[in-house]
C-alpha cells in the first residue's frame, strides 16, 4: 500500500506550552489508523495541526507526497482532506441539507449531487430529516451530519476527532460501524478517539500519545492484547 500521510517530528506550541513533542506517524492507502491516549495527550492538537487549523514551529506533513505543513485549512480539504471536528460543530441554524451542502464548496454541482445520494445510503436518518434544523438533532444525528458534511468534499484521507464523544453505547455501535463502511467503500481513515477499545477494535494500526509523544506503535490487534495499553486505557 502507497503512504498517504506521512508526518514527521512534528512540534507544535500553545504560546510557550510545548504540546507535540517530536510526533511522527503514517497513514497508507486504504487503513483505518487510530491516535489513542488520554485527555490532554495531545491528539486532538495533531489533527487539527495536520488539518491546517493549528500552524506547527516545525516538522513535515507530507500528503500523496507533497509538503503541505503550511497549507491552510480551506486548502487541505482541496487536496483530498476532511476533518470532522471534536464536538460536531454542525450549522445549528441551518437545515440538515444546508450543513451537507457546505461540505462541497470545492465540488461541482453535479458531483456534490452524486456524492450526497451516497451520504444519504451511508446515513439514512440524514435524508429523512434533511429539511430539519441541524440544531434540533440529537447528538448522534449531530455527529453522524457531522461526518455526512465532511464526506460531501469527497476526501480521500477522512479525519476523525472524537467521533463517540457524548453518545449512548447504542450510538457509538452504530458511529463505529459507518466509519468501517467509509472505509469499505475507499475511504482512507485517521481517527482520534479516547473510547480506544472500539478504535482499536476497528483499526489496522495504532499509536499510543502521552503527553505529546508517541510511546508506542503498532497493528491494532496487538495493541489491544498489551497489558500496557489494557491497564491504561481498556480498564484491564
């Protein structure tokens, strides 16, 4: 498999806080890799510096094979990216529709039309309440516009932060179960997630973040089996 991502010795700063350390990690083609850690560990910080919301002091984020470390947020996504924030952050004034049209601001009419039959096979409820207020959803339909929204840019390379966040067991089934559809379906994964039992329990490959350093690597199955990472973060 071709490397999609490939991030190396990323530092990364909140004014004088140093909070990515020498961060280095990849994602290839067709995976579904998880940032796992506790709160605080520094995950959320290195998606959204690879996504172009934060600016790292230094370090490459290479994508398909270009340096795009100081590529801004709205220029990631025409490059074959899309972050699905922590929190959801759906339009709350705006329609379900709405909210997934914004999505496509890069896209033609005629492919964000093709693309959104596809969000709605992927997501059904989305369909029967796309005349709806987003901000009347319940926070599983949220997260699941959430995801739809960032879809509609059909990225290669989809971003996860903290998909589960806030969602009844039920929900977070059915959240992880999308997600392994949208990779099913040839969508490359980077998920950030501190429910790490179903991120491990969907993921190929795992990194382990503590306090803005990767102390461990590997393919998901034996993280899961490690009695460092049990007793950490599987309650084992």
């Amino acid at each position: 498999m071709d490397t999609m991502l490939k991030v190396e010795d990323l530092q990364v700063y909140y004014g004088s806080i140093h909070a990515i350390k020498g961060v280095s990690f990849e994602v290839k083609e067709g995976e579904i890799v998880t940032l796992i850690g506790a709160n605080g560990a520094g995950k959320s910080t290195t998606l959204n510096t690879v996504g172009g919301l934060l600016k790292a002091k230094s370090g490459k984020i290479m994508f398909q094979g270009k340096d795009i470390h100081s590529v801004g947020a709205d220029k990631v996504v025409s490059h074959g990216m899309a972050l699905c924030p922590e929190g959801r952050r759906v339009f709350q004034q705006m329609t379900v529709l709405e909210n997934l049209e914004m999505g496509a601001f890069t896209r033609t009419a005629a492919e964000a039309a093709e693309t959104l039959e596809k969000v709605y096979e992927l997501f059904p409820r989305l369909k029967e309440r796309y005349r709806q207020i987003a901000g009347t959803l319940s926070g599983g339909e949220q997260q699941m516009l959430a995801m739809g929204r960032a879809l509609m840019s059909r990225p290669k390379l989809m971003m996860l932060d903290e998909p589960s966040m806030g969602l009844a067991p039920i929900l977070v089934n059915q959240i992880f179960s999308i997600i392994e559809d949208m990779n099913k379906q040839g969508t490359t994964i980077l998920l950030v997630e501190q429910n790490a039992q179903m991120a491990l329990s969907v993921a190929d490959r795992a990194y382990v973040l503590e306090t803005g350093r990767i102390t461990m690597s590997g393919d998901a199955s034996v993280l899961a089996q490690s009695e460092e990472v049990k007793k950490a973060y599987l309650g084992g």
